[in-house]
C-alpha cells in the first residue's frame, strides 16, 4: 500500500514538474491581432477568392485590348493547287508554271510561312457589360475580405477574453482551494478534540475534492483557449500564451453607432454582388447587338525555313450579327433577370435581419449591464455571508454544512460573475462590429 501511495505521489509531482516547464509567454490583444491578420489561414483564403476574381476581371481586358499570335508552318506538297498557291505566296511563279501538264502534275514543294496575326475588337456591347459585371464582383470579394478580417479580429478577441477569464478562474478555484484546505485543518482539529463528527469531515474532504477537480478543468480550459488562439494566429507552439492584461469589465468604453450602417463592408459588398448580376442581365441583352471587330496580318513566305525572300499583308473590318440561337439566348436572358431579382431581394433581406441582429445586441447590451451590476452585489453579498460563517465556524458556532454551502455559493457567484463579464464585454465587441 505504502509503495502504491508513494507512486501516486510521484506520478503528481511529474505531472505537477510538467505544467510548471511549459513556458508561459505574456502577449497583449494588440499583439495577437497583428499576427492574426498576417497569418490567419481564414483571412489568406479570403484573399485568394479576391484575387481569382481580380484576375477574371482582368481576362476582360480582351474586350479593348488586341489579340496577338504569331505562328509558323511548314509544308511539302504535290496537291496542284497548294503547289501553284505557294509558289505565287513565295513570288516565284513564272510563265513556264503555266503548263498544263505542270499545273495539273507539279512537282514536289516546299513552303515555309511565318504569319503574325492580330485581331481588336472595336464595339462588343456585351462584352463591356461583362467587364462592367467582372469588376462589381471584384470589388464585392475585395468588400467581402475586409469583412472577413472584421469578424475574424471579432473572434481574436472573444478568444482572447477567454484566455482571460480561464486565467482568472484559476486565480478564484486556487483561492477558494485555500480557503478550503484551511476549513479542513480546522475541522480535523474539532474532530480530534472531539466537537466535530465523522460525517461532517468527510463533508469538507468532499467540498475540497470538488473544489481540486474544477482546478483541473480550468487549467485544461487554459490550455485550449490558449491553442485555440494560437490557430488563429497561424502559429503552433508548446507555448502556454497569457494575457498581459487581466479580465475586466469595459464599461462605458468603445463607440458605436446607434442606428445601422449603409456602409457595412459585407451589405456593400452584396450591393455590388446585385450590380454584378444587374450588369450580366444587361450583357445578355445587348447580345442582340451586332459585333464589330477589325483584324489585318502580316504574311512571309519562303522555300526556307524561317525565310523572308516574299512578304504581304491583309487588313479588313467585321461586323456580325447573330440574329438567331434557337430559344437558347432568350432563355440565358430569362435566367439572369431571375438571379438578378433573387439578388436584389436577398440584399433587402440581408439588410433586414442585419437591422434586427443590431436591435437585438443592442437589448442584449443593455441586459448584459444590468446582469453584470446584479452579479457584483451577489458577489459582495455570498462574501461577506461566507466571512461571516467561517468566523463562526472557528469559534464551533456554525454548522460544517451551512459553511460548505457558503463556500460553494460564493465560489459560484465569482465564476458567475466573471462569466457575465466576459458576455458584457463580448456583446459590446459584437455590437461594435455589427456597427462597423
């Protein structure tokens, strides 16, 4: 038995060795937001969605800009007509090459042609349209990042404020563990002198046992708020991360406004979002336009590869008019004034539950503050009634019951309160982000 309770000593001072060689490191939430924004995988796929839009609005830089290919090809040909057509694209057709039975049997040639191409679109109604349709949904991932980074700083500091109020927990149960332990000598001294009866140590060994096990939780609470923060910092590390600043209620700090912001980065960017969708309908429509495009190359011919010996040019103007596709374009244009609608309704609903989520963080605000007041006094009052229990009980005139009730009742009242805390100063932050 001796040596069982010698290892299960052991086995706690190691573990005990353990948590103390985990390093703490001090950090402060400006700290924490700094490195957030630069590394939280959230923000940088967020990014990536800007930036494959940004690129597909660049792709419509084809509507103004020229198409430009250059090729060369090589050919060897008997065929009568390919035969009579290179040598007159190489210039050196000559009367001789008139004979029948020349024409009609050629001899074996070869051609080489180096051609540079160019093509520029002059007027595409609907590909401007398309441009037009390509930046609104740029500019809405661009709106809709800037958000993204909002909510995620949001959470920074919920996370933060868990860390916090983890801490801080810790502190009370360590205290209350104390107190705790200091009730227990005092009882095993009224047992011993004979005041005191069994059932009421076991009671205290019972109260301290409760009050060890919920230690341990918070101290595993610490652990994950602490890695947790660490994911959103992008980091990984056997660091334990302590706030520099401890939990505390941010009473009339912070602005916010008090009626819903137009300019809210995520109703602008479903703003543009709809004017994407309005620009597509346009872009179908004026489909039934026609296209006017010019387009010219410059040609050079030869018996030699990559010869110039025989040069030419060609230059000219479309303009084409797809005047029917069945009920395909009629359709397309169907289909995009239906999404174009379902946008602008979704917007209005969007704004309209962003109104009603304000109104009601701000209800939650005002509730959280009076909470908070109420939970104070319920902290004052179950201290100075456990003060007042523990003096008796040192003196034997309080029941072990009535003081172990006190001491958990108080014990729940500081949990309680830095609980309400934590709600009261995350409802501001949600308010003040819902506001942004």
């Amino acid at each position: 038995m001796r040596i069982k309770n010698s290892l299960l000593i052991l086995f706690s001072l190691f573990n005990i060795l353990i948590i103390n060689a985990q390093n703490e490191k001090l950090i402060s939430l400006e700290e924490v937001i700094t490195k957030v924004r630069e590394n939280n995988h959230t923000i940088k796929i967020s990014e990536q969605d800007f930036n494959a839009a940004k690129a597909d609005f660049n792709q419509t830089n084809s509507i103004l800009l020229p198409n430009i290919s250059v090729s060369h090809s090589a050919i060897s040909t008997t065929n009568p007509l390919m035969a009579f057509g290179s040598k007159l694209n190489q210039e050196i057709l000559t009367q001789f090459d008139f004979n029948p039975d020349l024409l009609n049997d050629p001899d074996e040639i070869q051609n080489f042609a180096t051609k540079i191409e160019i093509q520029q679109p002059i007027f595409n109604a609907d590909g401007l349209y398309m441009r037009k349709a390509a930046k609104a949904k740029m500019n809405a991932f661009e709106l809709q990042t800037e958000r993204t980074t909002d909510y995620i700083e949001l959470e920074v500091q919920k996370a933060y404020m868990q860390l916090q109020i983890a801490y801080k927990a810790v502190e009370v149960l360590e205290k209350a563990k104390e107190a705790a332990l200091e009730n227990k000598k005092i009882a095993d001294n009224n047992f011993k002198n004979g005041y005191m009866q069994k059932a009421d140590i076991l009671s205290v060994e019972v109260h301290v046992t409760e009050v060890e096990n919920q230690l341990i939780t918070i101290k595993s609470n610490v652990k994950n708020a602490s890695d947790y923060l660490q994911f959103l910092m992008g980091e990984t590390s056997a660091e334990l991360l302590k706030p520099s600043t401890k939990l505390e209620a941010l009473v009339n700090t912070g602005i916010y406004d008090d009626e819903l912001s137009s300019n809210r980065a995520d109703i602008e960017a479903m703003e543009k979002s709809t004017e994407a969708y309005s620009n597509m309908h346009k872009a179908n429509k004026m489909s039934y336009l026609p296209r006017l495009n010019a387009f010219g190359s410059y040609e050079l011919y030869d018996d030699k590869l990559f010869g110039t010996n025989a040069k030419g040019y060609l230059v000219g103007a479309q303009l084409s008019w797809n005047v029917f596709e069945g009920f395909k374009r009629v359709g397309k244009t169907q289909k995009s004034k239906a999404e174009l609608d379902k946008a602008e309704l979704s917007l209005d609903q969007y704004k309209n539950q962003s109104e009603l989520e304000f109104s009601k963080a701000k209800r939650q605000l005002k509730d959280a503050e009076n909470k908070l007041k109420l939970t104070q006094l319920a902290v004052d009052q179950s201290n100075e009634a456990l003060r007042i229990r523990t003096n008796r009980f040192e003196q034997g005139l309080e029941k072990t019951s009535d003081l172990l009730i006190s001491e958990t009742q108080y014990l729940q009242k500081q949990l309680e309160y830095l609980q309400t805390v934590f709600n009261y100063n995350f409802t501001k932050a949600y308010v003040e982000f819902l506001s942004k």
